[in-house]
C-alpha cells in the first residue's frame, strides 16, 4: 500500500499544479468548480494505469515516445492562449472556465498521460492494478481540491492578471514534461 501511496502522490503532482493555475482563471470559485476538477482529474488519472495495464505492448511504445511531447503540447497550448488574454491592453482579462468542456478534458489528459505508462510498467510486475488505481483516483482528486483552494487564495491576492501567472504556469509544467522525458 505504501508504494500505491508514493506512486499515486507522484502521479497526482501534475494535477496538483494544474488545479492551482485553474484556479486563478475563476472570479469566485464555487463548489462544483472544485468537484469538476477532482473528479475529472481523479478519474483521468485513476482509468489511465487501467488503459495502461490493459494495453501492453500495443500502443505503449507510442505513447512512452510521444505522451510527453502531446502532454507539452496541451499544457502549452491552454496556457498560451491564457497570456495572451492576459496581456492584452483592452482590460478583457481570460475568464473561462477551466472546469468546463474542452479545457477540462484537455488539462484532465494531459496531467494523466504519465499514469498510463505506469500501467503499462506495473503490467510486467505483480501488483493490484485495481488497488493502485483507486488510489490514485482518490489522491489526484484529493490534491486536485486542494490545489484549487490555493489557487484561488493566491489569484484573490494578486489580482486580475493572474490569468498570466496560471497560463506561465501550465507552460512552464508542460516545459517540465518535455525536459523529464527527454534528459531520462
């Protein structure tokens, strides 16, 4: 149980820190904003080592080549598009909501694409899949809230271009992925 711990805080740092960034981009952040994301992410990341595991060797090859450069690609697309809301001199700061459609579901994949080839490791070992990603559902969701509270103590402080800082934010991790996975 201790290694599903470690491996599921590990796992869930992604959408930790994204939940922080999507924070920011909320005016007042509510209940379901929080929910959406915990579930979303939980769920993202506890089926992935489940895809993962099921999978093998057939498409795990390409998404251990490529899943970094695809979660770099999406982390920096959304975070892209938020500086550039943010900086722009007519006041309209980005004020989408994260929580919602597309956004939700693009953040939710990329932060998981890490959880997939960890199923697809935990495949060759002898282990519970079924424990490790209940744990991992329920502590992404868990560090997901809470990444959110922060991030909306944080926006509260610093005002309405934080749409900026969380878009940084998110380019910055995907930046993260890429470097990982490249110097490993």
């Amino acid at each position: 149980m201790i290694e599903c711990v470690t491996i599921a805080v590990a796992l869930a740092m992604d959408a930790f820190a994204v939940s922080v960034a999507g924070a920011l981009f909320l005016e007042r952040l509510r209940a379901r904003h929080v929910f959406r994301f915990a579930f979303h992410f939980g769920l993202f990341q506890g089926l992935m080592p489940i895809l993962g595991w099921l999978s093998g060797r057939s498409i795990s090859a390409w998404v251990m080549a490529w899943g970094h450069v695809l979660a770099f690609v999406l982390l920096s697309g959304v975070g892209l598009k938020a500086v550039i809301s943010g900086l722009r001199q007519d006041g309209e700061v980005f004020r989408s909501d994260p929580t919602r459609g597309w956004s939700l579901v693009l953040l939710s994949l990329a932060t998981s694409l890490d959880a997939f080839a960890v199923g697809v490791s935990v495949a060759w070992i002898d282990t519970n899949i079924w424990r490790l990603a209940l744990t991992v559902a329920v502590i992404t969701a868990a560090l997901s809230a809470l990444g959110m509270g922060i991030g909306h103590k944080v926006g509260a402080v610093f005002g309405q271009r934080v749409a900026v800082f969380g878009g940084l934010l998110l380019i910055g991790l995907g930046v993260k992925i890429l470097v990982e996975h490249l110097t490993s």
